[in-house]
C-alpha cells in the first residue's frame, strides 16, 4: 500500500514593510479567516493544508491524519462533514469576527495612531466639513465594498474602514470598537459627520453596520443623508431613520474629535453646543440682510459661526460686516454639508439654515 506523501505547512513570504504588511506577518498565524478580516498569507497557509488533505485522499486512498490537518494558522479547521465543516474555531481570547474584518493598521501607510481604544490620550482634531470631505472622495471614486481589501489610504472597503476613513483615525476599527473614539448622542444633536452605529455582540455577523449622517432631508426628522459602504460600492442616499432594517437599534454616535476635544475635556462631548437649551440660538435677521452690496452686524456674526463649525475656508481675511462671495460660498459649503442641494444649497442663509449654524 503507498503511503501518503508529507506535504509542509508554510506560509508565503512578503517584502512589504509597511505597518499593515509587518502587523499580518506577525499575527498571521493567530488571524481570523479572510472573509472575516483575515490576511492573504493566512490564506495561504490554510490553502496549504487543503491541498494536503485532498492529495491524501487521492494518493492511495488515504486521507492525511487528523493532526496533520487539524492545526491551521493557531485555528482549529473542520475538514469533516456536518454542519460545522469548513468554519474556524477562534479562540475564546480573540475578537470575535465581524462582517466589517477584524481592526488592523492602515494599509501600506506609517502608522499616524494606535487603532485601539483611545483611553485617555488626545485624539486628533477634525472638522464636519473635512469628515464629509473624505466621505464624498470614497463616493465619487466609487470605493467598491470590500471585507478584505484596502483602498489607497489604506483603510478597509467596508462600513466600518469608511467611518474610520472619513473620522481621519490612526487604524481601521470595527462595529464592535468604533463607539471608544466617540460619544453618545441624542437624535436631536445629529449633525454632518456624527454615525448611526449598530452593533449586534450576540451575532456581529447579524446586521452589524455603520453609517456617516449627512444631513437631515426633511423637517420632519424621517429621513437623512447616509454615506456608507455598502455593496456595490461607497454611496450616499436618503435613508429612513436610522435605516432600512433593525432601525431601532441604531445608536447615534459623535466622534470625539470633532472641534479638537480631547476624550472627557471640555466640550468634547458636545463641542458645538447642540445640547437643548445650552446655546440659544439669536434671532433671525431676515433674507435681505444677505444680499450683495449690504452691510450689517449680522453678516459678520453668520461669518464668525461659520469658523467656529469649520466652514470658513473660503474667507481670505476672515469675516467682515460686508456680504461678499466668500460668505456665499462658504454659506452654500454648509448646507451641501447638510445633504442640501440645487435652490436649497444656493449661499444664502435661510431661517432653517441659520437655526442649524447656531442651534
């Protein structure tokens, strides 16, 4: 009888030393399978053992023994029938898997931050208009929806790569570690670059997802504009609120960044003031006030809150009492932010424009 031949695990070699390539090869042997985050080397390894398996049932009818195909990259592989057969085993110490991919270093870039829980270190400042900013690139690109691959920026093309995308941090996170860079909300305080996270931790294979707020469409509050990764590609819509399914068990979460707060200082929590009854809002001073050739104390109030949000890009000297083409345009960078568009995002501050720059 022939005996089946020996056929040795390994795992591919990669030159890549950037932090992403460097990390793989460090936990490869540890990772969760590709399709939950995994890395192509651990893939390699395991396509390894299967081909040992089935040469073994081939060469002299025999099949490897059981410990030879039991080990595969520190899981444990059923190659057996039943209803567990081809499914990993991960161990109780790891992360459980995610439809989104396990949390990993950004992708070919040096690493800019720790992709963990922030504790109590600062976070890196952003803006509103930056977070859509990054948000829109991924749209317009089309990004396509990816659990195991990485975009340029080296953030996955999942839900959750896209939100840690767009919120500029150090790592691509998951559903499951997202909320440790922000705070809670209520509905009432979403704005452009808040989240609306859902997160199953019975079954994070279950509906889990996350999607970036654009914007509300309506008065009513019903429906907003989401940017999201979803399949086919990276996309923003108007969305039911808080989503299509499961809507009831979205939370909305602010980033803790947003206005350069530090995780428990000041106002990092609510760093523009959006809690009811914290700031009140001024009067509204009328349409005409913002029209070309007019001067008033209000024009240069709108300019100054403007700053303040992170909309004043546009201004070449700052705010002045004067209406020029710099307010209008920065004006017009705001609603768009908002999800606004056509006669809605024209530049000049209407009364719903104003309450939403000063609420």
């Amino acid at each position: 009888m022939e005996t089946a031949p020996v056929f040795e695990e390994f795992t591919p070699e990669s030159d890549c030393d950037c932090p992403g390539c460097i990390h793989w090869r460090r936990t490869a042997p540890h990772s969760l399978p590709l399709r939950l985050g995994g890395h192509p080397a651990a893939r390699g390894a395991r396509r390894a053992l299967v081909l040992a398996a089935a040469a073994g049932s081939v060469l002299g009818g025999q099949a490897l023994p059981a410990a030879a195909s039991a080990e595969v990259g520190g899981h444990l592989a059923d190659t057996g029938a039943g209803p567990g057969a081809g499914r990993a085993v991960v161990t109780a110490d790891e992360e459980p898997g995610t439809p989104q991919g396990a949390k990993s270093p950004l992708h070919g870039r040096p690493a800019t931050g720790a992709p963990g829980p922030p504790g109590g270190a600062a976070v890196r400042a952003t803006t509103r208009a930056a977070i859509v900013d990054r948000a829109e690139k991924w749209v317009a690109a089309k990004v396509p929806y990816s659990m195991d691959a990485y975009w340029s920026d080296g953030y996955r093309q999942d839900c959750s790569g896209f939100v840690s995308m767009a919120w500029d941090l150090g790592g691509n996170e998951w559903t499951g570690s997202l909320d440790t860079h922000a705070v809670r909300i209520a509905k009432e305080q979403l704005q452009p670059g808040d989240i609306l996270l859902f997160h199953n931790p019975a079954d994070p294979e279950k509906g889990s997802h996350v999607t970036l707020f654009g914007g509300w469409t309506d008065d009513s509050h019903t429906h907003y504009v989401a940017y999201e990764q979803a399949r086919p590609h990276a996309r923003k819509q108007s969305t039911p609120y808080a989503y299509w399914t499961n809507a009831n068990r979205y939370l909305a979460y602010r980033y803790k960044g947003v206005g350069g707060g530090t995780p428990g200082g000041p106002g990092a929590d609510d760093p523009y003031g959006t809690r009811p009854g914290k700031v009140p809002v001024p009067a509204y001073p009328g349409r005409d006030v913002f029209r070309p050739g007019r001067s008033h104390p209000a024009i240069e109030r709108l300019g100054r809150q403007l700053v303040k949000k992170g909309f004043g890009r546009h201004y070449a000297r700052g705010p002045g009492p004067a209406w020029s083409e710099s307010d209008r345009r920065n004006v017009e960078a705001f609603q768009r932010a908002q999800g606004w568009r056509g006669a809605a995002a024209d530049g000049h501050p209407g009364p719903e424009t104003w309450r939403r720059l000063f609420r």
